[in-house]
C-alpha cells in the first residue's frame, strides 16, 4: 500500500464532518429547550421576575416571589423549597437560573387565578362561573386572604340563570353562625330564595367543580326549599276560607251552581281541586312568581275549564268568570306566599358534623 494511501485512510478514519457537530448543538440545544416552558402571556411574561410558576400543560408565569409570599404562606414555602431544589434555564443558552415551582393548575387557571394575586394583571371583565368558582379554590388551596370576597360580587349576575351553582359556591363559605356571617351567607340566601321558583329534585349543573361539592353543603338548601313548601301551603289552607267568605274576592261564586259537596256552602268541588292543585304546585315551588306566571294552558288552570261547566245568572260561563277573575286572585295571593316565605331562614348550623 503506497503511503498516499494510508494517509487518506488515515484522514477519514479521524475525520469529523462539520454537519455533525452543528447536529450535536442542535441536540443539546432541544434537549435544553424541553427544560422550557412556553411564556405565559402578559405581564407573566416577563423574565426579569425572579421566579417561574410552571403550568401542568408547560407555560411559564414569571412571578415576583417576595409579591407573592406576601399574600400567601403556601407560596412562601413552595419558594423556599424551589431555591433548594428546582432552579430551571430561563433561555436556550441557559445563562440565567431561576426558581421553578411545576404546578397542578393548567395555563388557564393559572392565568385567571394570578391576576387576582398580582398587581401587574388586569382582572378580566367578564368571567363565566367555572372561572369564579376556580379561582376561589385557588386562594383558598394557596390561602390567599380576600379573593373570595372581593370576586363573590361577579356571582350576582348568574343568580337568576344559574342560581344552583351560585348557592353551590356561596355555601361551601358560609358561617355556621349568624354572628360570623360571611359574603357567603348573604349570597347563598339570595340564590336559594330564586331557586323557589324550581320545582326539586333540582336540576344538577354539569360543571366539573360541582362533582365536588360536598353533599352536606346542600342539604340546608333542601331543607330551606321543603320548609318554605310547607309553610305556603299551611298559609293557604289558613286563609282560604276567608277568601271564599270575601264577596269582593269570588263575587260571582255564590252563583255557582256547579256540584257542591262538604259541610262549607258556596264551595263547589272543582274549587277544592283547584285548592289542592294549587297547594301541590306550590309546595313544590313556593314562589310567587310560580303563579303570577300561569296561563290558561297550565295543568293548574285547566281544573277550572275542565270541571267548571254551570252558567251563572247573568248568562255568563262560570269557568270564563273564574279565569278571568284568576289573574287577579293570584296577585292577591303572592303576598300570602311571600309572607310565608319570609318566615323561613336558610339556616347554615345543621350543616355541621355530628
């Protein structure tokens, strides 16, 4: 073998091909860059914060520790726990170091929740209730004082669309006693006076957080929404005597020559059916709303124009007198419901464990 040729075999043998260390670079540089995570968006963005709260799907919020230990005793240990153990790359070339706490929360509960906690973010104008109700665990999981209340004045706007899940989070912050009331006794009162209107077994939100609300939270709505039941219709079954004695309020009724049974006179049976209709309506939704928002196509009102057939002295169908005397008859009877009502307290104290 002439000695041209070992020294080209000797060359290719030591040989580095200048393709493979820029490989090499990339290789370390994608290795480095799966330490990243993707830049939240701002103000968390900003690298110059001495710290990095990583979400569960890989955004970095670039906070200020000492902000944050402030408000809150948990971040202050998980700071102290990070510096020991978790400082993360801030950049490809990794020349600067910073604490990096890996958190269970993803970018957009993050997000939220921060804003609430970080005077450099603008708290979003418009949130929906699962927004709400993730940030209020948020500060009590880190037990950050004040947002609970100070974000509890957005959950007025869903008390007439989604009363249940705004008594659902109200009551899981409510104070057993009156004494010690909270924004979530008066909260949890307003939600579940509105959801009178709903007959139970209530509807159930299909929102995740609502899975966790503890069954003991419920129950005094329960026993609220039965109490006010029962109170209605004994408040009914008090005074309707009065109302059939009272001319001015069934002037006609005297009239009436429909099928009449029982010891009290001038009370003819399709008034007993309708009472009893109107007793179990109301029991199950004790609300005046319930009735000041009836037709003449409800099952209530279809007991008068199924069973009361006579013709009053005038020539006057009685079941056309009773319906349009209805709507007035039920305006006088929202006071009497709403009486009852407000002898009702929604009471907090049993909902403590024996």
């Amino acid at each position: 073998m002439c000695i041209g040729t070992c020294w080209r075999q000797l060359a290719l043998h030591f040989y580095i091909d200048p393709t493979m260390d820029m490989l090499s670079e990339k290789s370390t540089l994608a290795t480095k860059s799966t330490q990243l995570g993707a830049d939240a968006p701002f103000p968390f963005n900003d690298h110059e914060m001495d710290a990095i709260l990583r979400s569960s799907d890989r955004t970095d919020f670039y906070v200020h520790t000492a902000m944050l230990s402030v408000a809150s005793p948990v971040f202050r240990d998980l700071f102290e726990l990070a510096q020991a153990q978790s400082l993360r790359p801030t950049s490809l070339t990794g020349s600067s170091m910073k604490r990096c706490v890996e958190m269970a929360e993803d970018r957009h509960s993050l997000d939220l929740f921060l804003r609430w906690c970080d005077t450099r973010g603008s708290i979003p104008l418009e949130m929906t209730i699962p927004d709400i109700a993730t940030v209020i665990r948020l500060a009590d999981k880190f037990q950050v004082e004040g947002i609970a209340s100070r974000i509890a004045p957005h959950l007025y706007q869903f008390i007439e669309s989604e009363p249940l899940s705004v008594y659902a989070i109200a009551a899981c912050h409510a104070s057993f006693t009156h004494d010690n009331a909270t924004w979530g006794n008066a909260l949890a009162r307003r939600a579940a006076k509105q959801l009178l209107m709903s007959p139970m077994p209530f509807q159930t939100p299909t929102y995740e957080f609502f899975k966790t609300v503890p069954a003991i939270v419920m129950e005094p709505l329960y026993q609220y929404h039965r109490a006010c039941g029962m109170s209605v219709r004994e408040n009914i079954q008090k005074h309707h005597i009065s109302w059939l004695s009272n001319r001015s309020t069934w002037p006609w009724l005297s009239q009436c020559t429909c099928t009449t049974q029982g010891r009290i006179p001038q009370v003819p049976d399709w008034w007993r059916a309708y009472l009893i209709r109107l007793c179990e309506l109301l029991e199950n939704q004790p609300s005046a709303t319930t009735i000041l928002a009836l037709n003449s196509d409800d099952d209530l009102m279809s007991v008068i124009t199924h069973s009361c057939h006579c013709t009053l002295g005038n020539g006057n169908i009685c079941s056309a007198k009773a319906l349009h005397d209805a709507e007035r008859f039920h305006a006088g009877l929202s006071k009497y419901i709403q009486e009852a009502v407000d002898k009702i307290v929604l009471d907090f104290s049993k909902r403590k464990m024996k």
